[in-house]
C-alpha cells in the first residue's frame, strides 16, 4: 500500500497529461494570462502615476528638452542664462535703457535676471535650452520616467501615436477603459481555463468509472455480504469525486498561480530589484514561520478537541448509571466526579479559546509587521529617491506584494488537496488490482441444459482474506427436476451454495457438477444461460420495464416479454403502470414494491426458459395479493426444471421437495420440511428465529 500510494494520483494523472497533453492548451491561455496580467500592471501604474503628478513635468538640460519637443510638438520655453545673453550680436542687440524712477544699479540687477523668451524665436546657434515646465500633458511623465530610467522608448511611441493619451482627462479615461477591457479578457481566459481544467478532471474521473464498472462486473456478483457493493459504491462516488477535485485544482491552480507569480515577480524587480529583494526576505521569511506555526496550531487543535470529546463522553456516560446512583445512594459522590469532569470540559474548552485566539493574534501581528516592514523599505526609497521610484510605483509595488498571499497560498493548500486525492486513488487502485477468482478455462466446453443431478463433491469455500470456512466439506446430489430449499443458521451458508452453481464464486477446493460435468471447464455463457439467480433483493436496472425483463437481448420479442410476465404474474401491475412496458423504472422513474420487483425478477428468468432457477426469496413482510399470485407463479415456475431457493417464507418451505439443513459448512440433514421440524433440534430453532411472531416484540411476523 505505501509503496504504491505515492504513484496513485500520478497514475490517474500522469504529469506528461500536464505538460504535452490535454492540459497544454491551459498552459498557453495562463500565459495569454499571465502576459494580459503584465500589461495590466502597467497600465495601472500609468493611472497611478497620472493621478500623483497630474500631467505636470519639468525637465532641464538641453537634451531632455528637445526630447520633450519632439513628443509634444510644441513651443517650449527656453530660459536664456548671462552666458547666452553675452553671446549675442551687438548688431541685434539694443542698448539697455534705465526705467524712469529707478537708479541704474536696480536696472543692471534687473538684467541679470534670466529672461523667457520662445524657443522656436530666432536664437543664436549657441543658445542654451535650459528648461521646460509643462502641465495637461497627460502621461508624460510616465514616459519621461521610462526613458530616463530604463532607456526605453516603447512608451514614447504609444505617447504619440494616440493623442488622447496627450491630454488629462482623455488619458485617464482611455487608461481606465483599457484596465476593464484587460480585466474582462482575463475573466473570460480564466473561464476557459477553469472549463477545460474540469473537462480534464471529467475525462479522467469518467475513465476511472469505467474502470471501476468493469471490475464491478467481475467482482461484484461473487460478493455474498453485499459489503464490497457499498465499498465499490463509495469508491464510485467519492473517491473518484475526490480524485476528480484533486485534478481539477492540480491542473487550474499549477497552470495560472506560478505564471502570475512570475509576472508580479518580474515586474517588481523591474522596477527596483534591490527593493525587491530587501521586500521579499522578510516575507519570505515571515510566511515560513507562519507554516511552521500552522502546523503546530493544527496539532494542538485536534489534541484539544480530542479531549474536549472525551470529558464530553464521560459526562454523557454518567447518564446511564442513574440507577445504581440512586439505589446505593451514590448522589453526593457522583455530584462531585460529574463536576470534576465539568470542570476539566470547560479546561479545555478555555485551553481550546487560547489556542486559537493566540494563533490568530500571532497570525494578525504577524501580518501586520510584514505590511508595516515593506511600507517603511518603500517609504524610505520613496523620500530619498524620489526619481527612481516615483509614489505611483511605490504604490503599485505595496498593492503587489499585498496580492503576493493569493497565489501563495493557492500553490500551498495544493499540497493537502492532493495529498487527499493521492489517498482517494489509491483506494481506486487497489480495488483495480484486485483479481477475480473466476475466470473461464482455456478450451472451455458448451454445457447442455440440466437433465440428470446438480452434485457437490467435498466443496470448500472461505470469503477472501478470512480463515473461518462458509463452506468446508460440503456435499450433496440433487436430482433434475426437483425444488430444494437451503437454511442455515450461518447467513452466507445458503447463499454460498447457490452463487457456486453459476460461478459466481469459485470453490477453494472440491468441485461442482452437472450431469457428471465440473463447471470449471464449461463456458461462463452457457452455465449462466441454463442456471439463473433471481433475488428478491436485487434493484431494477435503469430502463423501461420492457428493457428490464429483455435484459439488453432483442431476440425476444413483445409477446414473448408478456407471456414470460403472465407465467410470473407480472403482467398485471405492469398494465396498470402509467406507460405499461414503456415505463421507465429505476432511477428518475417508477418505483415498484419488494413484491412487484421480485415478480418482475421471475419474468425476467422465466423469459429464458433455464434448466435451472436460483430464487431467493424478498425479506420482509409482502402484501397479501403478492403472497397469493406467488404460490400461483411458483405452481407453474417448479414444473419441469430444477428449483434451488433460499426461502423468506413458511409457506415455500412447506411447498419444496426437501429442505438441506446446512451447519458448519456442511450438510447436516436432508429432507422434507415436516419430518426435519419432528427430527432436527436445529432447524427447529432456525425456524423459530426465522418466523415465530414473538421473536421480536418491536418488530412485526415476518411474512408466513
């Protein structure tokens, strides 16, 4: 078991599914998704840096202006310093002349000053462009803060291309548009994605089921407690539900969360690396700590509430013991161990309010420094470098590493998910692996129908796993065209006996025969078309009722279906149903009583005409038109054919020709129901347990 659990969700789910199979065309869409998720950030850091500088920029030195003219294609203005001022011609230049009421000192430091003129007048070749302050410019100063940081120019072309991102208002309404037009697309990819991821799931919980159906149908009918049918039923529904969860998260959260982490990585690190790197040790280091303590926090919860239940237990228990306290007048100590007990429930109680009020603080602190840490590494960087990291950016780097838990998180609790889809599949597995024990002979034979005896030479038989023997040393000869009942005080006794003849189970030792031929080296087909099993117990199989007696072969026809339903008096209640053998039955459909179902068993064999009949009969009371048509249907089943039957009813007892006696796996009386109820002290006790009307006094008699 260990050592294939590893492999089992692995198994279901190999990894080259993952990467070269079904589940590439979800690794291109998270990358669609990973790369809108880029253009995302961007964007939004544009609105951010926007909304902080309000499209106002100042740059200085000659080139960065002109690298701002060539954007804006407008008239800057330039601020003329003494040294251009110097340098001009005397022919173009004009004496300087003394305002009246000022002295020339005043004018002289007035001519010092620098003067503003327009940039595209006619300047000197040696005219200096000092700077340049612009406001509405939209994003501009995002543009200039890309090209002055990275060298980048793929902004400056968007810059100029679509003037509405020139102007305020016509920027911050385009870049919102395109932030919910973004948003959208990634909805709608992350739809697609969870949608193939459960189609992925669906096909391989699908192939399990088919899996398990057809090992149903080898192991099932050997099942003689009915215990490995609920075991199959649960692993039908929620193991595999579970396996098809587990693959489902695998494939959506491994497919997106390592490409978003990837991205808000890549994008913080582009921004400033250095801040990156001091941002992300601490919470790296703090959501360590944080898995260490989750897994301390869980353990002490579950002791605690295993103790909780327990002092729980002990109180409920002293409940019970009221007689013996009040008849030895125990009040006084039984008050004060109750109140003990009391006292150590609200101990743990209280012990259990710590624990987790303590791991939420630490969890809420813990948090808190972390947010408080990278607010500070931020703020700090903002204040000294301003230009390298303007607040819009800080911003979008504290938003990012906020959402830094969601991934992370997500990629952790993979690990639990699949650990329980890993334990599911291997559940699944190893009823898979399991080997039917029978199986037909190479070289098998066609057996003829039953003409002469059924015999039982020294058959032996024991459930899978168990040393206690059903059966050990059984034998018995039935003649052809007799009706044989089988009781037992051992439930599965009877049972045993009869799924042997099919071979449904298969004998550990001695062997079963048919007019002198083992049923080992005969063909499965014609030993089941000649010796059918009818159980009272059995459902309906989800079709009409027409389909339910056909069984799937079209080689009978309608009237063939309602003669077979006449003999078992079926044909009745099957008319007064809403759509007669049109109706549908089993689930979503029409629900028959125990009587009405098994009565549509017996037309269901009777249809083939078997050499053999098995019937074990329905627990439980049936009503009374039930009992009289069966004794009617019996009359005509019992005619010509061998009729082995497990009976539930006094009266069916009465009707066979012998009755076998089975104890300890073997035979230990053999005849009719009179004479074993005057001779055998054993069967007379069977039959009490099995239909005295007093046996029970909450229960009703069982049906005579």
């Amino acid at each position: 078991m260990s050592n294939r659990q590893p492999n089992a969700f692995h198994r279901a789910f190999p990894a080259r599914e993952f990467f070269g199979g079904s589940a590439r065309s979800i690794l291109f869409w998270s990358l669609l998704n990973g790369l809108l998720l880029a253009l995302l950030l961007v964007d939004l850091f544009l609105i951010l840096d926007l909304l902080n500088h309000r499209g106002r920029i100042t740059v200085r030195g000659e080139q960065n202006v002109l690298y701002i003219q060539e954007l804006r294609e407008v008239e800057p203005l330039v601020i003329l310093t003494d040294q251009t001022k110097s340098e001009k011609t005397p022919e173009k230049s004009e004496p300087e002349k003394s305002e009246p009421g000022k002295s020339k000192p005043e004018a002289t430091a007035k001519s010092s000053e620098p003067q503003v003129v327009n940039a595209k007048a006619e300047q000197p070749a040696s005219a200096v462009l000092n700077t340049l302050t612009l406001s509405d410019s939209g994003i501009l100063p995002s543009v200039w803060w890309a090209h002055s940081k990275y060298q980048l120019d793929g902004l400056k072309q968007l810059y100029q291309r679509f003037p509405l991102l020139q102007e305020n208002q016509s920027a911050l309404f385009t870049l919102v548009l395109v932030a919910l037009i973004l948003a959208s697309v990634r909805v709608l990819i992350r739809w697609i994605s969870r949608q193939r991821s459960l189609k992925i799931s669906h096909q391989v919980s699908m192939t399990l089921r088919n899996m398990i159906h057809r090992q149903a149908l080898r192991l099932g009918p050997g099942d003689l407690s009915g215990k490995e049918t609920d075991q199959t039923f649960t692993l039908f529904i929620k193991d595999v539900g579970t396996v098809q969860s587990g693959v489902f998260q695998w494939v959506y959260r491994l497919s997106r969360h390592p490409v978003t982490l990837l991205i808000l990585v890549l994008f913080t690190i582009s921004v400033d690396w250095r801040l990156t790197l001091q941002c992300m040790i601490p919470l790296a280091a703090a959501w360590y700590f944080l898995l260490q303590y989750r897994k301390t926090y869980e353990s002490q919860h579950a002791k605690t509430l295993v103790a909780i239940e327990t002092e729980l237990s002990l109180l409920a228990e002293n409940l019970r013991s009221t007689r013996l306290v009040r008849g030895y007048g125990m009040e006084t100590t039984e008050h004060e161990l109750f109140q003990k007990h009391l006292e150590k429930y609200t101990e743990n109680i209280d012990k259990l309010k710590r624990v987790e009020g303590w791991g939420h603080r630490i969890a809420r602190g813990l948090a808190v420094f972390c947010s408080c840490l990278v607010l500070f590494l931020v703020g700090y960087k903002v204040l000294v470098s301003p230009e390298s990291l303007p607040l819009s950016a800080a911003v979008l780097i504290v938003g990012i590493f906020a959402f830094f838990y969601l991934p992370v998180n997500g990629l952790y609790e993979l690990i639990p998910l699949r650990s329980e889809a890993n334990i599911a599949a291997s559940s699944i597995y190893r009823y898979l692996n399991q080997i039917p024990e029978v199986s037909q002979a190479v070289g098998a034979k066609f057996l003829e129908p039953l003409s002469q005896s059924l015999q039982f030479e020294n058959v032996s038989y024991s459930l899978s796993g168990q040393d206690s023997k059903i059966l050990n040393g059984f034998d018995l000869k039935i003649p052809a065209g007799t009706s044989t009942a089988f009781v037992s005080l051992e439930e599965l006794a009877p049972r045993a006996v009869t799924f042997l003849i099919p071979r449904f189970i298969e004998p550990k030792s001695g062997r079963v025969l048919m007019d002198g031929e083992d049923t080992a080296w005969v063909t499965l087909e014609s030993l089941r078309a000649e010796a059918i099993i009818v159980s009272g117990n059995d459902p309906c199989l989800t079709g009409t009722v027409k389909e339910n007696i056909r069984c799937g072969d079209e080689r009978f026809s309608l009237q063939e279906i309602i003669a077979a339903s006449k003999e078992a008096h079926a044909h009745q209640f099957i008319q007064n149903l809403p759509q007669g053998y049109e109706t549908t039955l089993g689930q979503n459909g029409e629900e028959l009583t125990k009587g009405e179902s098994f009565r549509l068993g017996l037309a269901r064999a009777v249809l083939r005409k078997p050499a053999l009949m098995i019937i074990e009969e329905p627990e439980g009371p049936l009503d009374e038109d039930t009992k009289t048509l069966l004794e009617d249907a019996y009359t005509r089943i019992f005619q010509n054919r061998t009729i082995l039957i497990i009976p539930s009813r006094i009266t069916t007892l009465r009707r066979v020709d012998q009755v076998v006696l089975i104890h300890d796996g073997k035979v230990e009386a053999v005849d009719s129901q009179p004479n074993l109820l005057k001779k055998s002290a054993r069967y007379r006790h069977w039959e009490y347990t099995r239909f005295n009307q007093f046996r029970h006094t909450q229960e009703p008699a069982i049906d005579r």
